[in-house]
C-alpha cells in the first residue's frame, strides 16, 4: 500500500519551485527597472530652467540687434538719398489739421498731440516778420530798417519726416500702453502726414524709403507689438529684464502661438534648439508622461506643434514610455507571483509551504479539505513539475495523511498499527479526496495501485465485524460500537424501565431476565469479534498474501454478483432461496421459531 517516495521532499521541491518563480519575476522586473532608468538618462533635461530661458533671450537679443542694424543702415541710405527732397512748408500741418477735423471734439482734445502740431505750425508760418532796425539812420535821420526774409515756401523732406517721427513714438507707447483710442487716433495721424510725406519723394528716395518701412515693420512685428519675443526682451524703466529667465521655458513651449512667434525667429539657432529641446522634456517630466502609455500619448497630442519639430525626443520619449510600460508589467507579474507562491498567503501553493518538514500530512490535508482540492493539487503540482519524482514524492506526502487519518492511535496486542476499515473507506470515497488522488495517481500503474487501495478500504469495511455487531438471527441492526459504549439495553435507564414493565406485570421475570441477558452477550461478543476482527486485519494489512487470501474468499462483490446471477436467472433472490431451502429440509423446529418471534418481537 505504501508508495516510494519521500513526502518532505516533494515539499521542499514546491517551496523551492514557488521560491524560484518569485526570484525570476523579481529579477525580471529589475532588469525592467534598469532598463527605464537607461531610457530615462537619455531623455533628462541637461540645462537647468535659467540657463535655458536666458539661452533663448541671448539668441532673440542678438537677432534684434542684427535686424535693428540692418533697418538702420536702410534708413541712413534713405536720408543719404533724399537731401535734396523738400516739400511745402504747409503741408504738414495742413495734412494734421485736415486729419483733426475729422476727429470728434473728445479725439481732438484727448489724443490730439499739441507740441507736435505746434511745431507742425512753424514749419508754415503765416506771414512775414516785420522789418528789423539796423541801429543805423540815413541822411535824413530816419533809421534805416533790414527787412524780413520772406517765409520759405519749400522745406526740407527730412524735417517732415522727423515730425512723422514724433507721432510713431507716441503710438508705440500708446499701444504699450494698452490706449487702445490714443493709439487708433495717432495712427491716423500718422498715416495722412505719411502720405503727403510719400507724395513729395522722388522716386529713388521712395524706393529706398520702401525698402527701409519694411525692415522696420518686421522688426516691430516681430520685437514690439507684445508677443512672447517682445515681452522675453522687453525691459523695465529701470532697466531690468521684464520676465525672468526661469520662466521663458515654459512660456515658449506653453503654447502653439508663442512656440511659433519665437521658433520661426530663432529656431534655426544651435542655442535656442537645445534649450528648447530640452523644456519639452523637463515639460514631459513635469507632466508626468512616463506614468503610463495613455499619459504619454495625452502629452504627444497637447504638445504636437513642439514634438513634431523634435524627432529624436519623440523617439526617445516613446522609449522610455515602452520601457516604463515593461516595468509596470514586470512588477505586476512580480506582485501576482508573490502573492500567487509567497510562503504563508491563502493560496493552494502559500498554504501548502507554511509548514516545515515535519508537517507534510497536515500541508496534504489542507489541499484535500479545502474548497477546491481538485484545482489545488493541479496547482500544486504545476509549480513543482509534474516529473515522475515529483509525482512519487507528493503520493507519498499524501499517504502520510492516509495512514494518520485512517489507523487508530492504539496499538494491538503485538504493537502493530491498526488500520480503522471504517476510517478508510470513508477517506478513500470522500469526494474531495478522490479528486485529489486522480491526480497523484494519473497514470496507468498508479491507477491501478489506486483501485488497489480502494478496493482495500471496501473489504475492510465489510470483514470488520466490529463496526456492526449482530447477533445470530437478528435482523442486522446496528447494537454496538467500537468505541466500548455500552449497549442501550443495559444503561441505568433501560433496565429501570425493564424493572417497571415487571413489576407493573407487562412482561414476565423470565422474558426479562432473557431480554438483559442477552444485551449482555452482545455486547460481550461484539468486543470479542472486534479484537478478533482488528487483529486479523492487522495482520492481513502486514501479510499481502494473507489479504489476498481473505479477499478471494470473503469478497463482498462476489455475493452482490452471485445476487445478481440468481435474480437475472432464477428469478429469485437470496432470502427468497433461503426459505425455499428451509421449506424442503422440514423448517425449523417450534422452539427455534418461537425464539425467532422474540427476537424479531424484540
């Protein structure tokens, strides 16, 4: 009955199996780990924020210079060219007087300019001086006068323009200003005085003056009319940078207008392109886009107008997503293999290796009386390996519980172990059990050896009189135990009630002398048969051959067979054989059926 094998190794070697998936998903899951951080160092941002921003500041202040200089010198060429410009010394103020009478009263006195229509006024004086005295008198005495030169009639171009000069620098602090009606009323100011100024140009002036206006229009529409790149080299009255350098970073990567003003000005420049380059990772960072591959997608949608224009970060951002998403999967295995083999966790694998070496018959007891122990033995199994040494090793752990649950704690006479037949066959028919032993014993020869021990439980239970003591001619009910109770009819109680029914004059003194005699000698039978019975079945248990014996010749099996054959036959079944029997040897005699009466009465 008992299998080779030894059942603390099989316990050792799902320990170790479960120990060994635990160490691989860990390590997995640090090789993940090493894995990210490498992705990571290649997308960390190299400079700090006020490096960055006063990187970007340097690249616009120098293109600011560069393009100042260059409107500049167009404008000297302008001036070079139109010396000998000039233009009436009225039409300037005409122009703004014609302008400012198209204003309201409250444009006219608000916004209106006086020092510079003054000196709009100068330009054109109305009428002559009077004449000067010299300090000299003629012959006659009277004093000699110097008469007035007459007012010009034509003035220099230049001088128009310089007042034109006056109104722009007005509209520039207007619109710094936000006065949105002071700027719109300067402006159109601006643009009569510049007309008449255009009419009185020659054309090689005008050419030039052309040529200059559109380097100063790019240069105030890329530097002054308050976009980032105005307001990232815009400065205070005393001097000092409006916005800090630390902030100019995220500024330009904040949004698609502010990244484009300043990108399509400096974003050819080696500067700006690592400094930008690297917020978008900082901003990637700040974001928290490596969480997971949903927050990094959410960051390539908001941030698409600065990714596109930087391949390598997008690649490297998706590196490090996929490298983090590895992670997460690494640690999650890891997390569900702890849980899953972690010694002591209320898993079928947990469960079985919280007990040490010695306690393999309670760790197989545990599987067989849980909820599942089909799946868990399966389990079990899976996480050593389902070699023919571990499959020995674990039928030999679970015999370990088969032979402590089914033998009794007392010794025989002779100090061998009793087996319980009882026990047994009760153990080997419990379903969860069964489920158990199908898979330790799953192939053709360990089948076998498990009908074997099933076949052995159901004899036992069958040859073990002492489970069911009956007397000779009873009907076969159950009269008394194996665990030395006493027999009912022999309590206190019964014999009381027995005393009474005498003494009442119910039953006679024989019938009830009989009546306890005879639980008597059940009772003694019972516990003779017993011993007899546990002591052959011990022996039968040591001896195969003995068992062997015994079963060929006390098989239940073949009277339920020989049953069958007789009823399928004949017809007939065994009691009604019996009696036929009877009939023809003359039946039983009128004592032995009167006793049967009070046996049957009883």
């Amino acid at each position: 009955m008992v299998p080779d094998g030894d059942g603390a190794t099989f316990l050792s070697s799902v320990r170790n199996a479960a120990n060994d998936a635990i160490d691989t998903a860990q390590t997995a899951a640090r090789t993940a780990r090493g894995r990210l951080d490498e992705a990571l160092d290649i997308v960390r941002p190299r400079m700090q924020p006020v490096d960055r921003g006063q990187q970007i500041r340097d690249d616009l202040g120098a293109l600011f210079e560069d393009r100042s200089a260059e409107y500049r010198r167009a404008y000297d060429a302008r001036d070079a060219a139109m010396a000998g410009d000039r233009i009436e010394a009225g039409a300037p103020h005409e122009a703004l007087q014609k302008k400012a009478a198209e204003l309201t009263t409250y444009e006219r006195e608000a916004y209106v300019p006086a020092d510079i229509m003054d000196s709009a006024r100068k330009l054109a004086p109305e009428t002559a001086s009077a004449p000067q005295e010299t300090g000299l008198v003629d012959m006659f005495g009277a004093p000699i006068l110097r008469p007035q030169d007459a007012p010009p009639t034509e003035i220099p171009l230049s001088e128009a323009l310089a007042l034109r000069h006056g109104l722009t620098t007005r509209q520039r602090e207007a619109l710094a200003a936000g006065r949105a009606p002071e700027h719109r009323t300067l402006s159109q100011l601006s643009d009569e005085l510049r007309s008449t100024i255009d009419d009185a140009m020659s054309p090689e002036t005008r050419a030039l003056d052309a040529q200059a206006r559109e380097l100063r229009r790019g240069v105030a529409a890329d530097f002054e009319d308050g976009n980032l790149p105005s307001r990232i080299l815009g400065t205070t009255a005393r001097g000092r940078d409006r916005l800090p350098a630390e902030t100019i970073g995220p500024r330009v990567t904040g949004g698609e207008t502010p990244y484009r003003d300043t990108m399509r000005l400096v974003g050819d420049r080696e500067g700006t392109r690592a400094a930008v380059r690297d917020q978008i990772l900082a901003d990637a960072q700040n974001a928290g886009a490596m969480r997971n591959q949903d927050s990094l997608n959410r960051f390539f949608a908001d941030r698409a107008y600065a990714v596109g224009d930087f391949p390598d970060v997008r690649a490297g951002l998706e590196a490090a997503g996929a490298s983090k998403t590895a992670l997460d999967q690494a640690e999650d295995f890891a997390r569900v293999q702890k849980a899953r083999y972690g010694q002591g966790t209320n898993t079928p694998v947990g469960k079985f290796t919280r007990h040490d070496d010695t306690g393999v018959a309670d760790a197989m007891r545990g599987v067989w009386k849980s909820a599942r122990p089909g799946d868990d033995i399966k389990e079990i199994l899976d996480t050593a390996g389902r070699s023919p040494e571990n499959l020995r090793n674990a039928r030999a752990a679970f015999f370990e519980d088969l032979a402590r649950t089914t033998t009794n704690s007392a010794h025989d006479a002779a100090g061998n172990t009793v087996w319980n037949g009882r026990v047994l066959d009760g153990f080997l028919t419990n379903k969860k059990v069964q489920s158990v032993m199908d898979e330790l014993w799953s192939g053709p020869k360990q089948r076998e050896h498990l009908e074997q021990l099933r076949e052995i439980g159901a004899a036992l239970i069958d040859s073990e009189s002492a489970l069911r003591a009956k007397p000779p001619a009873s009907s076969g009910t159950a009269s008394i135990s194996l665990q030395g109770k006493t027999d009912p009819a022999l309590t206190a109680t019964s014999v009381a009630s027995t005393l009474r029914s005498v003494s009442r004059g119910q039953i006679s003194k024989p019938i009830a002398g009989i009546h306890l005699l005879s639980g008597w000698i059940r009772g003694r039978s019972s516990k003779v048969q017993a011993a007899a019975v546990n002591e052959l079945m011990t022996k039968a248990m040591d001896d195969p051959s003995l068992a062997a014996s015994l079963l060929r010749k006390y098989n239940p099996r073949d009277a339920e067979l020989m049953g069958r054959r007789l009823l399928r036959k004949w017809g007939l079944r065994i009691p009604h054989l019996a009696n036929i029997v009877n009939e023809q040897i003359g039946g039983y005699g009128d004592a032995e059926q009167a006793f049967d009466n009070f046996i049957e009465a009883d």
